[in-house]
C-alpha cells in the first residue's frame, strides 16, 4: 500500500450502524455484577474506617 493509497483511504468516509459500530457485548448481567461490585466496596471500606476510627 502506498503513501496515496492510505491517503485516499482515510478521506472516505465510513457509516456505521448503531449496531455494526459496537464493540462489546452488552449484557443485563454485566449491570448486575457491577453493582453489587460496587456496593459490595463501599460495604468493605464502610467497615474498615469503622474499624480503624
């Protein structure tokens, strides 16, 4: 590929779909572990300054 090849192909313009253009998976379970991740944190450290102070 040469230098006016590469130029030539980064002027075109490139359309995506909502769906064509995601890159992960999406999934409810995913929201699910992230909260109680997070809740399940701020549990921990609740206990640990009660704790320690």
């Amino acid at each position: 590929m040469t230098y006016s090849d590469r130029a030539r192909a980064q002027d075109e313009k490139v359309v995506l779909k909502e769906k064509e253009a995601k890159q992960g998976l999406e999934l409810r379970e995913m929201r699910y572990v992230l909260a109680i991740g997070t809740a399940g944190a701020v549990i921990a450290l609740a206990i640990v300054g009660y704790i320690l102070l």
